[in-house]
C-alpha cells in the first residue's frame, strides 16, 4: 500500500468515525430530551420542592447522625446516605425552576432530529395506522409533551418569553433552506420541463440518481461523504411537519399570552350569562 492510499484510507476511516459519533450523539440527545421532557411535564412544579425538603431533613439530621453512629458499618452507612443526597440534589438541580434550560434553548435537537422520539412515542403507544398518520399522530404528542414541559418549567415570564423567541427565531433561520431548495427546484423544473413531461417523471429521477450512485461508487473513500449528507437532508425533510407545527404553536402561545385576557373575559361573560339563564328558568 501506497503512501497516498494510506492517506487516503486513515481519512475514511476517520470520516466514518465521525459520522457514527455524530449520528450516536444526536440519538442519545433526541431519547434523553424526550425523557426530561416528560420529567417536566409530570414532575416540574413540584419534584423539585420535595427533593429540597429531604435535602434539608437530611442536612438537619447529619449533625446527629455523626455524634451518634461511631461504628465502621454505621459510618459506611452514612457515606452511602451521603452519595444519595448529593445525586438528589444534582437532580434538583437539573430541574428546578430557573431562567434557563439547556434542552429548550437548544431547539436543533427537538426539531430537527426529532424523528428517533417521534419513532420511539409510536412504538410506546402502538398506534395502529398508516406510516403518515402515525408519524403525524406521534408529532402531535411529541409537541405538546414539549411545550407543556416548557411552561412547566419556566415560572419567570420573561424567562419564557425568551425561550419561545428562541425557538421562533430558530424555525425562522431553519425555513431559509426549505425556501432555497423550493426556488432551485422550481428553476430545475422550468429548465427541464420538456425533459420531464416526454418521459416518466419518476424514470427521470430515478436515473438520474442512479447516475450519480454509479460515479460515486468509483470512489469507495469518498462514499460516507454523500450518504451522510443524503441522512442529514432526509432528517431535515422528515422534520417539515414538526417544525410547521411548533411555527405554529408558538404564535398562538405568543398570541394568547399577549392577547388572550380579552378572550378568557368574553368567554366568562358568556357562560355566566348562559348559566344565569338556565338557573333563572
């Protein structure tokens, strides 16, 4: 083997391995947001408030726990009761409310590769439908357990309203590459359209993919650098919906925080008016 074939496999080889760290860090981070997601959506507002509570129990009761146990097995007792506090107090830590959490003000993760907590919600709760309606169904559950685990979290508005604006601005920046491959396409389409329309459309396609496998396939080194960016482009595409919905739900969340007392008003004089007329008659 060459000096520049050796090269040249020591920078596959390393390529390779980075495509598999980065797809194994973005299914570990995917899994584990979604299970603090839920960890706020069921436990925020008052965990936290608990695990303090015997945290300062047991702070209380060190003083005379370690005047009163001299022997080797009661000390060793005590080191292991210290290890637990010390983890509950780190996990309160992590949850406690406060003006940041790193799982929502990194909106990528949930976004964008949101596929794998979709996948695992649907196989969670066995939907039994058709692929897209599962994955819509899945992308509707995986919204709202985020969301409500965000307003769980944040008690300070202003906190809040940063996070909201955080992943607007993020849904925003990622809608530009949607719109430039929708422009491309649409020239690409203007430039060929006689090409598309003589022959079958998904033919068209088909060979030219083919095509391009084919001058790929000569050069197995530079094989992982392709597949890695098709994996890249379909995770951005699955994600289309998800992130539709979140533009979306967000507005509304921004709208009724900044709009929604008049409604909440209209709507109380309304069944108040209804029930003082069923009661009245």
């Amino acid at each position: 083997m060459t000096i520049i074939e050796s090269i040249g496999t020591f920078f596959y080889v390393a390529i390779m391995l980075l495509v598999l760290l980065s797809t194994l860090f973005i299914v570990v981070v995917a899994v584990v947001y979604l299970i603090f997601y839920l960890f706020d959506l069921v436990f925020a507002k008052w965990l936290y408030r608990f695990v303090v509570a015997i945290i300062n129990r047991s702070n209380c009761d060190k003083t005379k726990t370690l005047n009163d146990e001299k022997s080797l097995f009661k000390s060793i007792r005590m080191k292991i009761k210290n290890c637990v506090v010390n983890y509950m107090k780190r996990v309160a830590e992590s949850i406690r409310p406060r003006n940041t959490y790193i799982r929502y003000e990194t909106p990528l993760f949930p976004f964008c590769f949101s596929y794998f907590a979709i996948v695992l919600i649907i196989s969670v709760i066995q939907i039994e439908l058709e692929w897209y309606y599962a994955y819509l169904c899945g992308t509707i559950v995986f919204l709202l357990i985020y969301f409500i685990g965000m307003r769980r979290c944040y008690n300070d508005t202003n906190a809040y309203e940063n996070a909201l604006n955080n992943n607007l601005d993020f849904l925003k920046l990622s809608f530009i590459p949607l719109g430039f491959v929708v422009s491309i396409g649409g020239l690409i389409f203007t430039v060929l359209e006689n090409e598309i329309y003589t022959n079958d459309c998904i033919q068209y396609f088909t060979d030219k993919v083919d095509a391009i496998e084919q001058m790929v396939l000569k050069s197995h080194s530079l094989l992982i650098i392709p597949t890695a960016a098709l994996i890249i482009l379909l995770m951005y595409i699955i994600s289309i919906p998800v992130q539709l919905l979140a533009y979306l739900i967000i507005h509304i969340i921004k709208y009724h925080r900044k709009y929604g007392e008049s409604y909440c008003r209209l709507f109380k004089n309304w069944f108040r008016v209804v029930i003082n007329y069923l009661f009245c008659i």
